[in-house]
C-alpha cells in the first residue's frame, strides 16, 4: 500500500532558529503533496499545497517567507520553518495524493511534532 | 466553500456499545467522502470512504454510507471496542483537490 514517511517525528529547537520537516512517498510518485498543522484538540488546519518543480500554493494567513516548502522531486517535500517562535509550536502534517488518482484519498505521514523553546 | 460539520464530542462508551458519529457536508458538485481514525501521537490513516452517492464504505466494522439527500457521512459500529478510543476525523474532497476537514470526535471507550 502506500505509504508516506514524515520525519522528524518530533523536534525540539530553540527560539529563531530553522527546522525542516521532510515528507517523502516511498512507493509512489506524488506531484501534489499539502501540509496541514493542527492544534491541540482541534481539527487539521491546511498550510498549503506542495506542487513538484513548481511554487506552492499557500492558505490565506499563511505566511510563506515563515513557512517554507520546497518540492524538487515527485517522492519528496520540505517545510523549514524559519526563525522559529513559541507560538509555532504545533503538530505538522503531511499528506500525498498518489499520481493518476483522483478521489480515493490521501496518505498522510506520521506527523511530526514541534516544540519551540 | 467546502465545508464539513461533525459531531462534537468528546464521545465516551463502554465497551460492545453501539457507537454513532455524525457527519454532514456542504459542497458543489459530488465529493468523495472519508473517514480517518487519529490514534495518539500518530498521524492519521484512512478508516473508509464513499466516492459517490449511496456507496457504503466499511473497514474493520466500522460503516458510513454517502447519502446525497441529507447530505450525511454518519460513522456507524455496532460494537466498539478499547482498541478503538481515537479521533475520528470525516472529511471531503472535490476532484482531486486539498481535504477538509471536520473538527473531529474524540471516542474514548471504557472496559
């Protein structure tokens, strides 16, 4: 079946600097990959859709200078969240929609989950 | 815009209870319509899904039928188990866009 692996699965950093989040689809090709972030108790928030070789598409209130995503390959997408704040603290998830389907759901990864001191 | 609205909980039962989750849509067209389950500190895996009207989507005894008249997506297990204590997100997809989602249901099931 299809699987998507997220690391880290956690990762604690400090106050301003960078972390990066990988997301990769181990046995198939992924054009689109998203990137949601959800709150404790709370629904999944979507960030924005990763497309391979092309910009990302960012939500409304989504900040894509903090928020980086990178998809230079159809197995693989990045989010670096830069110069990192308290409040970015959350948990991350990635999620891979198989190339050629349409309507049979999305893979998503483990979750990774960030704590910024 | 898309949208899905799912029972609130949190949802607490004791084991072999009948367990029912409510699920409703608002969308054009014909969405595909899923369920995930959220297991702690985890990511989250696909529990079932109905791509059109009338289908039921069941896995591991869980059912949900896709009913386009009421617009509804309700979870349904007529015996729930510890094992089964989670998040139970329903979400929505249109053509192969993004997911939305509902704001989960948290079950807790009691021995």
């Amino acid at each position: 079946g299809a699987v998507v692996s997220q690391h880290p699965s956690w990762v604690i950093c400090k106050s301003g600097t960078s972390v990066k989040i990988e997301c990769r689809s181990l046995d198939f090709q992924a054009t689109t990959m998203f990137w949601y972030r959800q709150f404790p108790k709370q629904s999944l928030m979507l960030m924005a859709t990763s497309n391979e070789g092309s910009k990302a598409t960012y939500e409304q209130g989504v900040e894509k200078d903090k928020f980086l995503i990178n998809h230079a390959s159809l197995t693989l997408s990045t989010l670096t969240v830069t110069s990192a704040h308290p409040e970015d603290s959350s948990f991350y998830i990635c999620s891979a929609r198989r190339d050629g389907t349409r309507n049979y759901g999305y893979t998503f990864g483990s979750g990774t989950r960030l704590t910024v001191v | 815009g898309d949208s899905v609205t799912q029972m609130e909980g949190p949802v607490t039962l004791s084991e072999e209870a009948f367990l029912t989750i409510n699920c409703t849509y608002t969308a054009t067209g014909y969405p595909s319509l899923f369920w995930y389950v959220q297991y702690p500190g985890e990511g989250l895996q696909l529990l079932l899904k109905a791509t059109k009207a009338d289908d039921k989507g069941s896995n591991k005894g869980f059912e949900a039928t896709y009913r386009k008249e009421t617009t509804s997506f309700h979870l349904e297990k007529g015996s729930v188990q510890v094992s089964d204590s989670a998040v139970y997100f329903c979400a929505l997809s249109r053509g192969g866009n993004d997911m939305r989602f509902g704001a989960g249901t948290r079950l807790t099931v009691k021995p």
